[in-house]
C-alpha cells in the first residue's frame, strides 16, 4: 500500500486497543480503512458524507470528531458539514445534532 493510502488511515487501531481486542483492531485497519475505504466504488469525500450522518444518526460522537476532520481531508468543507448537521438534525433528532455540533466545533478548532 502506497504512502499517500495510509495518510487517510486513523492513526494505529492496533495502538490503540490492539492489547485488548486484536482481531477488532486488525479488521479495523485492513478491512474497514483498506478495503472498504480505499474501494473505487464511492469516492473518499462521499463514504466521509455518508460516515458523518451515520455516525450523527448513532449518536456516535466518540468516533464523529475524527470523521469530521478526515471529511476535511477528503475535500468536504466545514460549510458543508455543518449543512449535513443540520439536514440530520430532522432525521436524527435534535439533541444528536447539537451533539454533533459540539463535535464539530472542537474537530474544526483543533484543525
């Protein structure tokens, strides 16, 4: 895998909780952020749109901030992240969407 792939790659799941859950970690940086990510099928910027609402529909703000940041790289304007919040805001709830904010406020802010 060529350098320019592994920039758009979290930084090390195996770092982070391979100790504990080695198989999650590896299908987290093999499958899910290779094979999935990296497939031609649907362009970086769009699966980084359809990440942000999934993760906003969750509630999964954990994981939202570094997807906000890696939509950032993957050529989605903070304008139009905040336009995704807000259009979720009426699918998703309201309380997910002012966490979603929050969220986006801090990833942006540490840009």
């Amino acid at each position: 895998m060529t350098d320019e792939k592994n920039e758009h790659r979290p930084a090390g799941p195996r770092q982070q909780f391979g100790d504990i859950a080695p198989a999650l970690a590896g299908y987290s940086e093999d499958v899910l952020f290779g094979q999935v990510w990296e497939n031609p099928d649907l362009a970086a910027r769009d699966r980084s749109l359809v990440t942000v609402a999934s993760l906003i529909t969750s509630g999964s703000t954990e994981q939202l901030a570094f997807h906000l940041r890696r939509a950032r790289d993957n050529g989605v304007s903070e304008k139009e992240l905040i336009e995704t919040i807000t259009h979720v805001a009426f699918y998703a709830g309201w309380p997910k969407a002012m966490s979603a904010l929050t969220a986006a406020r801090d990833a942006f802010a540490a840009a």
